[in-house]
C-alpha cells in the first residue's frame, strides 16, 4: 500500500479550488445588491447660521497665590570677570559681586536710599532666608561668605528666586547660569 494513493491526492487538490470558487461567488453576489432608494428631490435648505457671538472681554488676570507664579521681572542677566572678580548684573535692578580675596559674595538690590539698616529676603524654590542689609548709594546690599547655603539654593532654584525688601517692589528674578558662575568664581 502507497503511502499517498492517487484519490486522496486528487480529493485534496480540489478542495482548495472548491473553497476558491464559493468566495469568489459570495462576492459577485454581493456586488448585486441595489443601491438605496433615492427620497424625492425635496428642495435643499441652507444650515442655519449661527448667531455671532459676542467678543468675551480679557478677565483679569488672578492674583498669583504663589511667588512662583508671578511674572518674572523684566530684563537679563550680562555677566563680566576681571582681576578684581567677576560680577551678574539683572536689569540694573540686582546685582551678584565676588571678591574673591574676601572670600565673599555681596547682593545688590537697586533701591530708594535709606538710613537705617533694612533686610533682605531671600526665596528660592528650598526656603526663604532675611538678612540685614546696609543701605548705600547702589541700593541695598548684603555681603554673604562664598560658601552660604542661600547662594546654591539661588543657583538651583527651579528656575527663580525672588528678592524682597520692605519699601520696594518684590523682584522676581530667572536662575539663570549668571548665578552659578559668579559663585563658582568665588570658591
């Protein structure tokens, strides 16, 4: 006895060729179906327009109910080294001056002349910090040690740090690479 005899070879065969032929009768048979009935020509009318609506006036802006949140005070960073230290100035309105031989870095904040000692407040995205500060023809300064732990929160502040004094208008002040550099010079 063979292995495959010749009726199963040939039963085998046209199977695939029976299967082919059913679908492709499917099809063609489904392709007769009528398209769908048409409604009589009824006349066309045009989509309603809708109403103009009115210009909705600009609400005003909420008052931010968190520093980082406040728009950043206007201006940039320039940033300058010589023999005598390096310096960042922000808009004429802050400044961060190292002196290296001092070991010290001193912030300016731009401000009405005064007579008293005032403070300083410092907020970075890890606290806040006051420091007193001594009032002179620049402004408001503060001279801090290089390694102050303020400066690397201002430096790694998420992507601000703000400036307050009594008196004066809160700056809201970009940590930008300025920042880190002046410290690093100090160091």
């Amino acid at each position: 006895m063979k292995a495959n005899p010749r009726s199963r070879a040939i039963v085998s065969r046209s199977l695939p060729l029976a299967a082919l032929t059913s679908s492709i009768a499917a099809m063609l048979l489904s392709a007769c179906v009528p398209p769908p009935p048409v409604s009589p020509t009824a006349p066309r009318s045009q989509a309603p327009v809708p109403a103009p609506r009115p210009s909705p006036s600009a609400p005003a802006a909420p008052p931010a109910s968190d520093w980082r949140d406040v728009p950043i005070t206007p201006g940039d960073w320039s940033y300058a080294a010589n023999a005598g230290g390096s310096i960042a100035s922000f808009g004429g309105v802050f400044t961060l001056r190292c002196a290296p031989q001092a070991g010290t870095i001193t912030l300016t904040r731009a401000a009405t002349p005064r007579t008293a000692p005032t403070t300083i407040t410092v907020t970075t995205s890890d606290g806040s910090r006051g420091f007193t500060g001594r009032s002179t023809s620049a402004g408001i300064e503060i001279a801090l040690p290089a390694r102050e732990k303020v400066l690397d929160s201002m430096a790694f502040s998420r992507g601000r740090f703000a400036i307050a004094s009594p008196g004066e208008t809160t700056l809201y002040i970009p940590s930008w690479t300025e920042v880190t550099r002046v410290i690093e010079d100090c160091r």
